[in-house]
C-alpha cells in the first residue's frame, strides 16, 4: 500500500515492434528448386544403388562360373589321367591304387563340389544329371573278375568318352554363360558410372545454382543483417536504460519505505476524506492502534480530544484549502489517554498539481518532555544509585552554604569512603560490588534526614551534606552512626556462605570554621578523611583534628553468618 504512493517511476514503454518482413519471390523459387533437386538426387541414389547392386550379382555369378570351369576342367584331366593309368596298369599288372586315389573317387568328390554349386540355367543342369547318371552307372557296379587292371577296363573303355562328352559339353556352356555374363557386367558398368556422372553434374548444377541465388540476395542480406544488428543494438540501449531506471526507482521506494518504516514520527497517509491508507509503525506505537484497527477509519476518531474537535474541523478545512497545515493538537491513545501532539498534514500532488493523498507526521510532546525529564535527572545523578552526582551535590552544597550563612548556622561536609570494598569486587565481580554498593546507599539514606543530602561521587565515594547545625557535635554523632550503621554485614554471600562486611572511613568539614565554598568544604573533608584512613580505618576524623580516641571496635572484613 505504501509503495504505489511513493512511486516515482515513469510508465513503462514497450519496445518498437520489429518491421515486417515480406518472402522475396526467389525464396519461394528456391524452395521449388530444392524440391526437384531432392527428388533427382533420390533417383540418381536409386539408379546408383541398382546398378551397384547388378554389378555385385554379376561378380558373384562370374566367381560361380569360374569355379565351375575348374571343376569341370578337372574332371576332364582326372578322366584323361585315369585312362592313361588303367592301361598302364592293366599292361604292368600291377594291383589297384589306393581307393581313395582310384579315379572315380576323384570324380565323385568333384561331381559333388560342382553339384553344390547350383548351375544358373536349366539346360547346365540338365547335362549335370545326365554326368551324374554315368558316372553312378560306372562307379559303382561290381567289376568282372580279370585280374588286377581288371575294373578299370570297363571306366576307359566304355564310361570315360560318354562322360568326357557330356562334361565337356557342360564346359563349353559355362564358357558361353561366363562370356554373356562378362558382356552384362560391362553394361551395368557403364549404367553405374553414368548415373555416377549423373550424379556429380547434378550436384555441380546445384552448386552454381546456389551460387547464383546467394550472390543475387547477398547484398540484401547484409542490409537486412545491418539492420537487424542496429535494431538489436537499439533494443540493448533502451533496455539498459529502463534496468537503469528501475533500479534507481526501486532504491527510491527503498529508501523512502526505510524512512516511513524506521522514522521516529507518527505517519499517516489518508484519501483526500482524511480515511486512513497506511500507517507506518511509529503511529501503532505511539497511539497503541495497530495498523489494521485504523486502516479504512477517519483520521479524527485517533486524533483530536473530545474537546477539541473545533479545532479539529478547522484543521481539516485548512488542508483542504492551503494543501498544509500544522500546529499543536490533543489526540488520544487506545487505553484512553490523552497526549500533546505536534501534527503537520501536507498534501501529495500528482503531476499536474492535484492532490491525490494527504500524509500527516505527529510528534509526541508528551513522551518528549517526559524524556527530557529523564536526561536532566541523568544528567544530575549517579545512575547507579539514583543518588545526586557531583554537580548536583555543588548546587545543593552551595545553597546550604548560602543559607548557612543567612541563618548563622553550621554547615557540615562529610567525606565516606568504604573500607574493604575493592576485595569484593575483585573476588565476587563488578555486578556484586554495585549491588553492594546500592546496598550502602539505602543504608546510610535511611539514618539521614529528608533536608539532608547524599552524594555519590563514583566508586566507593559518598558524601553528605548536613545543614542547619547548632554546634558540631551533631556532625560527630551523625558520622559515628553512620560508621557504626555500616558494621552488620549485608546479605550478600561468598561461594563458601560468608556474608560481606565493609566498613568506611569518614572525614568531616564544616562552615565556616574549614572553607566558604563548595570546593574548599570538599577538599577539606577529603583530607579529613585520610587522616581517618591512617588512624586506622573504620573511624572519622575532622578537618584539621580531632576525632574519637581510637577506631570503633568492630572489625573489617567478611563474617560468618
């Protein structure tokens, strides 16, 4: 609520919108272009890819068909080689060779290679049954009984020039195929290496196409750019200048709520009513109101008495006219207390000068003078004992003095200092010896008269004026009561259940006989009582002599209880 009063920030701007942009009809041209390149670069893959793919057929068909050949090839020398050594065993009469060299062992481990390999047309495997029928006709029938060369006989005789025949029938087609199909491979490498060509001056074209399209828009482009850039830069500068701004204004409204917060003064901020917006905490405190009991409320039912609405009403039509006012009013706190307050009611304007809210700052003149009170009796007493200091103790003294003197009576100076205090501090602490030192003032306070004054100087320091004395044997009874007023112990304990005792030293001066001034009266007890502290302590002695005969018998020192 307290913020948007304040606010001094200007209305945002919103940035400048960024300028249309129309497509140029080459970019529309291009994007066709790209199209029909796309689908020529998919069909070239395509006829690439196919013609790869015939190429890699035909080789496997070409390594087919050459191991063919060789199979066959063999077959041919095994036959030729078998009829040459059948005869020349038959000849020799020599016995049969190992079976697994006899040659139709050889033939049938060939046959069986060669008819793993599946011939690529019927009629090759139409003549590859016909060589595995002869030779299963005569591999495998029992021989005649002629001897040793005897089974061979029939192989070369009847069975090799039939089977001779039909495989190389089988190799001159094979030979025929492997020669068609060199012929096709040559045409799918041709196929391939134009579609590659295809290919690399289709990719050329598009390059210089591109080329073409880039350099015709490159100008554009860089203005385009140029202008973007410029744009963003602008962009940048109003942006930092409007961070700038917000910050300057949040650290207004900070600073400004710091103020309202933190301010010693009543603040209230009403509609041009005088009905309250916001109060800051100095008001609550102050009117004992929390914000949420007043918001909303007429500024009168929390200020002006009973008595004073007069004046009230005439406040408030002063504002109204002048935009300001200020001067002394009687307001009331919740419990029912009436307080002078000091109030001044300004007017907030707008820009153009008309005022939006009224803003009224009071003061307490009555906590104000109960404070300055408060620091004149600091300023004249001990704060510890509440006792009169030492420039209270010279004005008392010096009007004692004066009506001494206008009186023709005595008046007496007497000058205490504790015997055994500084022990106690040092042992139990300072917050000890203070409260001892309390203590002794209520002591010797209550064996004086309410005419008479005690002093305290500072540390274990008191001093107390007697006035209006007929002789000074009532300052000698006084300071002897007041030795002997301090003997019993006080009840306050040591660690092992002692009580504290002290005693005091006491020296005395009277006027006229010792000075006729403050100073001379206090510097003459001072030396009286170090005369008393060599005489021994816990005893008195006046300026100049005199005294009693010897110290008071009670000790100094710590008893037991």
């Amino acid at each position: 609520m307290f913020s948007p009063m304040f606010s001094s920030i200007p209305p945002t701007q919103p940035p400048p919108p960024p300028p249309k942009t129309h497509p140029h009809a080459d970019e529309r041209l291009f994007i066709r272009c790209l199209y029909l390149v796309a689908a020529l670069i998919a069909l070239v893959a395509a006829l690439s890819f196919h013609s790869i793919s015939r190429l890699e057929d035909d080789a496997r068909h070409a390594a087919r068909s050459h191991e063919r050949i060789a199979l066959l090839r063999n077959m041919l020398a095994a036959l030729d080689e078998a009829a040459s050594a059948g005869l020349a065993r038959a000849l020799a009469g020599d016995a049969a060779p190992d079976p697994e060299r006899r040659p139709e062992r050889i033939l049938e481990r060939t046959f069986h290679r060669l008819a793993e390999l599946a011939p690529d047309e019927s009629a090759q495997g139409g003549r590859l049954a016909k060589v595995a029928a002869l030779l299963g006709a005569h591999t495998t029938a029992p021989a005649p009984d002629l001897g040793p060369a005897g089974r061979w006989a029939p192989l070369a005789d009847s069975a090799a020039p039939a089977i001779r025949q039909a495989v190389g029938d089988m190799l001159d087609a094979e030979q025929r195929a492997l020669a068609d199909r060199r012929g096709a491979a040559g045409r799918d490498s041709q196929r391939a290496l134009m579609a590659v060509a295809g290919g690399a001056l289709l990719s050329i074209g598009i390059a210089a196409t591109a080329i073409v399209l880039v350099r015709r828009d490159f100008a554009g482009s860089r203005r385009a750019h140029a202008a973007l850039v410029d744009a963003n830069d602008l962009l940048d500068r109003r942006v930092a200048e409007r961070t700038a701004e917000l910050r300057s204004a949040n650290a207004r409204l900070e600073l400004a709520d710091a103020v309202f917060r933190n301010v010693q003064e009543s603040i209230a901020i009403t509609d041009l009513d005088f009905h309250i917006l916001a109060v800051n905490p100095a008001f609550s405190r102050i009117t004992e109101y929390s914000a949420a009991d007043v918001i909303g409320h007429h500024l009168g039912q929390f200020q002006c008495g009973g008595e004073d609405q007069d004046a009230c009403r005439e406040m408030w039509q002063a504002v109204r006219a002048a935009g300001a006012w200020q001067g002394e009013i009687w307001s009331r706190r919740r419990n029912g207390d009436v307080y002078q307050e000091w109030l001044s009611v300004s007017a907030i304007r707008d820009g153009s000068g008309q005022p939006l809210y009224y803003i009224g700052v009071g003061v307490d003149l009555t906590r104000m003078q109960h404070a300055k009170s408060h620091l004149e009796f600091l300023a004249h007493h001990d704060p510890l004992t509440g006792l009169p200091n030492r420039l209270l103790l010279n004005s008392r003294l010096a009007h004692s003095i004066e009506r001494a003197r206008r009186d023709d009576t005595l008046c007496a100076v007497l000058f205490l200092d504790l015997d055994g205090f500084k022990p106690v501090n040092d042992t139990l602490g300072h917050a000890t010896g203070d409260e001892l030192l309390k203590r002794v003032a209520r002591r010797i306070g209550a064996r004086l008269r309410d005419t008479d004054t005690l002093a305290r100087l500072g540390g274990d320091e008191f001093v107390v004026v007697l006035e209006d004395l007929p002789d000074e044997s009532v300052a000698a009874a006084v300071a002897g009561s007041l030795v002997r007023q301090l003997e019993p112990p006080f009840d306050l304990y040591m660690d092992g259940g002692s009580a504290i005792q002290i005693g005091v030293s006491i020296g005395v001066s009277l006027y006229p006989g010792h000075g006729a001034h403050p100073d001379a009266l206090l510097r003459a007890a001072d030396a009286a009582l170090y005369a008393a502290k060599r005489a021994g302590k816990g005893t008195w002695r006046f300026a100049g002599g005199g005294g009693p005969a010897a110290p008071h018998p009670a000790g100094i020192g710590i008893s037991a209880d």
